[in-house]
C-alpha cells in the first residue's frame, strides 16, 4: 500500500509537507500555520473521541490490572503485578492462550493463502460470471457472527446436517462438538468460512494496482501461470499481505463470538478462547475485573509483539 | 504551612463525614422488626426487571393485580430483561454506582444469588422488616439467598428435580411409571437397559459438559461443590465421586444422550428420542409444548445414589428469587412481596394453572388448584405432588462461586466418561476451583 502513496514533497520532521519558502511569505499567520491550525482543527473532534473512548478506558484497564480483589472491592494487588504472575499459574488461562495460538497457526495461512489464490482466479478479466462469484465468496462477510456460529453448531450437531451427509456415504457420525479436535477444528472451519472472502477483497484491490505490463513482461520472458503468480504478482501484493496478516491476527487473538456461541468453550476447555475466558471470568464466575484486565493486557501485547515481527518479516523494503 | 493544615483538617472533616454517613446507611437495613403497616407507602411505582414473558413477568403483573385490591394506587413498571442482560446490568451498576439506575425489584437466578449479595452488596435490601415469614419456605430454598444470617431474597421459582417420563414407552418395555418411583440410580439403570433394548430408546438426555444431572445428584444426598464455610469441596468428596459415578455408568449404559445445545436436549424429548427426562420441575414447560403427547408422561422422583449417607429422592435444579434494591421504595417493594409471593394463596391459584408457576411457598399446596389432576400427566394431581418433594430436598450449602465449580467439574466429566480416573480428575478440578476462588 505504501508503494503507491509515496509522497513528492520532502516532509518535515512533524510530518507536515515543508513549505518554508511559502512560510517567510505569509503575514501574521503563515500558510503553512494555517493549513497545520485546520489541519489539527479537523483531527480534534476525532481525537478527543478516540482518546476519550479507548485510550481512557485502556490507561483505566491497566490501573485496573494492579488491582485485586472481587466484585466493587478493589484495592492496589500486593504484589503489585500479582494478576500478571497469577497468569503464569493459571492452567485455564494457559489452555486458552494454547488454543488462540492454534487457531492462528492454523486458521491464518490457510485462509490468507486460500484468499491469495482466489483473488488470482476471480481478477482474471475473461472470466464468466466473475462479479457472481466474487460476491459468493465475499457474501459470508455480511452474515452476522452470532447467527453464522449458531449456525455452523447447528449443522455439526450429532444429529446434524453434517453428519446426516456422513452418514449417507456410509461413514460413521462424528461427534463434532464432543471432542477436544474436532471442536476446535469446527471453528477453523467457521472462520475459513466467515473471513477468506474478506481477505480477498483486499487481495483483489490490491491486484488492481498491479502493472499488466509486469505480468505480460513475465510471461513474455516464459513464466508460467504459476511462477508469474509467485514471483510477480505476490511480491508486489506484499504489503497488502502484510496487512491482512496483522488484521487476521489481531482479529484471531481477540476471537469471543465463535469461542462462545459455537462451542461454548466446550468440551471443558478444551475450545476456549483467551477473549472467552476473559468474560467468564468478569460477567459469569464471581467477577474478578482485575485479574480480566490483566488477561486483556496480555492479548494486547501478544498483538503488539506479532504486529511487530510481521511488520520487520513482511515489510523489508529492498 | 497554615494552608496545608486547613486543607488535611478539611480532608479530615469530609472523610469523617463520609463514615457518619456510611454508617447512617448500614443502619437503615438493621433493624429485624417488621414495619409498622402505617409506615409502608399507599402509592407509589415499583420498578421490576424479570425476563419470561410467559412465566415470572406474567406472574409479576397478576401480583400486581392481588396487590392493587389493598392498595390500588401501588402500580408496577416491569421491564423485560433477560437473565443475563439483569447479571450484566447489576455488574455495570455496581461497577460504576450508578445506583439510580436499578430497579426496585429484580429477578435472580438461585445459584447466582450469593456471588451477587457476597460481591455488590450496595444493590441489595435485606428482608429483615419485611415480614415475611422464612419458615414458610423449604429450607433448601432459602438457602440460595441467605448471606451472614440475613434473608437477601424472596423465593420464586420451584426449582425442585423431577423425573418426567413416557408411559407407553415404558410399557412397551413391561414397566410402569412405580417401577421407577423410589429408586437407586443401579435400578434405574438395570431398567433403563432393558427399556433401551425393547424400545431402542434412552430415558435421559443432556448437553455435553452440562452438569446439571450432576449437581442435581449431588444435591439429592445433600452434597455440594463447596464446605460448610464456602471452601472449595471437590477432592475427595464422597458424594461427588458417587454422583459421577453414578453418571459415568449412566452414559456407558447408553441410555443417555448426549446433544450439545438446550434446543437439541428439547428436542430429544419432544420428538421422543428419548422416553424420559430428570431436572427441575420447570423443564415441564417444554415437555408439554409436544401437544401429541398428551396423557403419555408421568412425573415421578428422581433416583437416588447407592451407598451414600443422606441419600434420597428429591433434589432441585436452578430456580429463581427477588430481591429487592436499597432505594426508596424498599419497604414499599418489600411489602409488596411479603403479601403477594410469600402471602397470597390467591396469586398462586392463578398463575400455576395460567404459567406452570409452581409455589415455593408451603401454604399454597393446600390450595384446590394444587390438587387438579393434570391431563397431560395421566390425571395425576403432579403439582401437589411436586409442592411435597420440595419440602424434602436436602439443603445444599450454597457458595459464591458456584459457576467456577460447575465449569470446573463440567471440565472433569469428559475425562470421566473417557474412563478416566475419578480422584484425579477431581483433584485437577479441585485445583482449578481452590485457584479461581483466590
């Protein structure tokens, strides 16, 4: 993305275009004085919002995690940073951050390379019915994920359609939900379902600002479809990879809907997600805000720590 | 110098004051001697959150009807709110002390009621004034909502365990419904097996990790996840391994069925996969939405666990109570309740037969409407039957942090179903709770 919005003016250090010639010019207030005063004018609202409904709420989060105690008790946790090292005890907690990460493991790679390979075939210009399809594909995105959960519990139910179909082709049922493996791989499958389209809408967007010319040069020099394909086109789709990948994570890592109406965490813990656990242990068990703040602390700087590695692997400009 | 002294001198005042008036406030609700009847509102509208339309809110507004003869400028403003919108509203309320924002009265579940009074004490009155006479209740019953020897709440809902069963299915395998009244969970399961192969039909369902049978096995015997004292009780509890005992052989049997959703567990009883179903007298609400099935079941009691001390046939699941808010209108809300729920044989006359609201007050049963025999169980007067379990079923001491222990023990049960080791999968969860509860 940032290939096509390199800038042309050189940019100040505060990131505003450097027009000091403009500047010397101007009378009491200067242009670029001006252009900056509308600028943060413009940015205020916006930022007072944001500040306001979630750099307030977060600051207030992490007092929150220093604190122990249930309910409206609160009071400073001795240690201080005694949630975080109860986190290190916590065998549920650990169990959910086990399965979050393969869900990411899993779920990711499979679905952004699913979304790649479908964004090639539908941006190919002879193909019939090629809106059709890319709004199939992109139609699951607008299902709601209570209702695409409740769904997909209902057809991998013992009974189910998934199991009626197994069982017409003569396979044994699979009871889906019941077991530690299947569970979480009914949800892989929930989100392949809900979220590659997504993705590859990005893909297809940023396919479109790909050079034909690159492509035609390719298969002029002999690159077969598949090369052209991993040599042409996915380098210069890099950092549309790159932000899809954060976004998948972050969005993985914070997982809830699917952990909960799907599985309901099920069996045991075994489908748990660390979001799920984060509100069991707030709303459903005997509410222990600071202990739910800490975890919250913990997924943002997993996400934090995975954005970064991304952005040093995917994002080396050479 | 001299500023700084005013200031902590100021400092000092207010926090004082705050203390006088803290302690005002603790004063309020002290007192255990009943209102007089001329200090209690003639008018005024009480707020209520409750979320069945077909059951608690439609006996909310038939109470309001009984109250309004002795004063008909008392009126209600029920808001319907489900059960864990109410749990997410409290928690905010508390959080934020926003105390305006809450009703008057609200609906509680019974096994959320001592994780709510232990941790938001702020959004509780105590009945201690209002009175209503506690004895006239089953003990079991109370317990949900007592904390530190104070009454937090007014009882609703018969969450009292019954054994519902389908007569035909039974007799096309030679039994009647007496054959499995006053029965072990062994015998229970010898004729569950033969039921199994003479009709290729179960006798129970559930949801998977659900532990509902479980605590409702537990409770039989008067067990529970917790001590006298509140502790974590899971390892080595006599009764509990029993009860999972007993529910490992039940599901080896093959004559429960496991689903993985409460729609799924509706409808395997109602589409007559399975000829039976064990859990609070509430779940036959669902049982009689099978029209066609009319005159085919039985309630009975439930099994009870061999070789345990205290074992019977009665148990409950669930259930709800009121409570009531520390604002204004507490002792108008108090009184309200006193002489509706827990005073009006009247009220319960009209919304048994109306919504299947089945009395958790004792006087009640004696009423006529308790002794109808109900056609859609064979004719049998179930309700009296039911109102009469209830006053067996063993107190069960409660605990503010019962989800963690169902979520801990639901985790154990597939181990145990798998064949795993009872004692150590109750150890495992025993550790889970002991570190939840920390």
């Amino acid at each position: 993305m940032s290939v096509t919005t390199q800038p042309t003016v050189p940019l100040a250090p505060d990131g505003e275009p450097d027009l000091t010639p403009a500047k010397r010019r101007g009378g009491r207030m200067t242009i670029s004085r001006r252009t900056n005063l509308v600028g943060w004018g413009f940015l205020l609202p916006a930022a007072g919002l944001v500040t306001l409904m979630s750099f307030w709420p977060m600051f207030r989060a992490l007092i929150l995690s220093f604190q122990s105690g249930r309910g409206t008790r609160m009071r400073w946790a001795d240690p201080l940073w005694f949630n975080y090292t109860r986190l290190l005890e916590d065998k549920v907690f650990q169990q959910t951050l086990a399965n979050t990460f393969i869900y990411l493991a899993i779920q990711v790679p499979i679905m952004l390379i699913l979304a790649l390979i479908l964004a090639n075939l539908l941006n190919d210009r002879n193909l019939r019915f090629r809106g059709l399809f890319r709004t199939a594909i992109f139609l699951p995105c607008a299902v709601g994920l209570v209702s695409y959960a409740l769904v997909f519990r209902t057809m991998f139910a013992n009974d189910g359609m998934v199991n009626v179909f197994l069982g017409k082709l003569g396979f044994d049922p699979v009871p889906w939900l019941n077991n530690p493996t299947t569970a979480k791989l009914v949800i892989v499958m929930g989100l392949l379902w809900r979220w590659t389209g997504y993705n590859m809408i990005f893909y297809l967007a940023g396919l479109q600002n790909i050079d034909p010319n690159t492509l035609e040069a390719a298969r002029i020099d002999g690159a077969g479809p598949i090369r052209t394909f991993l040599y042409v086109t996915v380098p210069q789709l890099k950092p549309m990879i790159l932000l899809t990948a954060i976004m998948s994570t972050n969005g993985t890592l914070q997982l809830f809907d699917e952990s909960w109406n799907l599985t309901a965490g099920g069996p045991g813990y075994a489908s748990m997600t660390m979001s799920h656990y984060l509100y069991q242990v707030s709303f459903q068990g005997s509410p222990n805000f600071g202990y739910a703040s800490a975890i919250s602390y913990v997924i943002l700087i997993l996400v934090a720590i995975l954005a970064l590695i991304q952005m040093k692997v995917g994002d080396r400009r050479d | 110098m001299y500023n700084l002294n005013r200031r902590l001198l100021l400092g000092l005042g207010l926090s004082a004051a705050a203390v006088g008036l803290a302690g005002c406030g603790d004063d309020g609700g002290g007192t255990d001697e009943p209102v007089a009847s001329e200090d209690i509102p003639k008018s005024g509208t009480i707020t209520v959150w409750c979320w069945d339309p077909a059951f608690n809110l439609y006996s909310m507004k038939e109470a309001e009807k009984v109250y309004q003869k002795t004063s008909p400028d008392v009126k209600l403003n029920i808001v319907e709110t489900p059960w864990d919108d109410v749990q997410t509203k409290l928690t905010t309320i508390a959080q934020s002390k926003a105390f305006d924002q809450l009703p008057d009265i609200f609906l509680c579940q019974n096994n959320a009621f001592q994780k709510n009074v232990e941790n938001y004490p702020d959004l509780f009155a105590d009945f201690g004034s209002s009175g209503i006479k506690y004895d006239e209740f089953p003990e079991g019953v109370v317990g949900y909502s007592k904390f530190d020897d104070k009454n937090w709440g007014c009882p609703f809902d018969n969450g009292t365990a019954v054994n519902a069963l389908r007569t035909d299915i039974l007799e096309q395998a030679g039994f009647t419904v007496e054959d499995f009244t006053d029965i072990t969970w062994t015998d229970f399961i010898a004729k569950g097996k033969e039921v199994l192969g003479k009709t290729g039909k179960g006798l129970m369902s559930g949801e998977v990790g659900s532990p509902d049978i479980l605590s409702i096995m537990l409770q039989s015997a008067g067990g529970s996840f917790f001590t006298e004292d509140g502790k974590a009780n899971l390892k080595d509890n006599e009764k509990l391994i029993k009860s999972l005992e007993a529910y490992r052989d039940i599901v080896a049997a093959k004559i429960f069925t496991q689903v993985n959703s409460w729609d799924e567990y509706i409808a395997t009883f109602i589409n007559s996969k399975v000829g039976g179903v064990i859990n609070g007298v509430w779940i036959l609400g669902s049982v009689q939405t099978a029209k066609d099935q009319s005159g085919k079941w039985a309630v009975t009691n439930i099994p009870k666990l061999d070789g345990v001390d205290g074992a019977t046939n009665y148990s409950a699941n669930g259930g709800s109570s009121w409570a009531i808010t520390p604002k204004d209108n507490k002792v108008l809300a108090a009184d309200f309740l006193a002489k509706t729920f827990a005073g009006s044989k009247e009220l319960y006359e009209t919304i048994l037969p109306k919504a299947g609201a089945l009395a958790n007050w004792i006087p009640a049963a004696d009423s006529a409407v308790y002794k109808e025999p109900q056609e859609y169980f064979g004719g049998d007067a179930i309700y009296s039957k039911v109102v009469d379990y209830a006053q067996k079923v063993p107190a069960m001491a409660p605990g503010a942090y019962y989800y963690e222990a169902r979520d801990a023990v639901a985790a154990a049960i597939p181990k145990i179903i798998a064949g795993g080791d009872i004692k150590a999968a109750l150890e495992e969860a025993h550790k889970t709770l002991e570190f939840a509860m920390n």
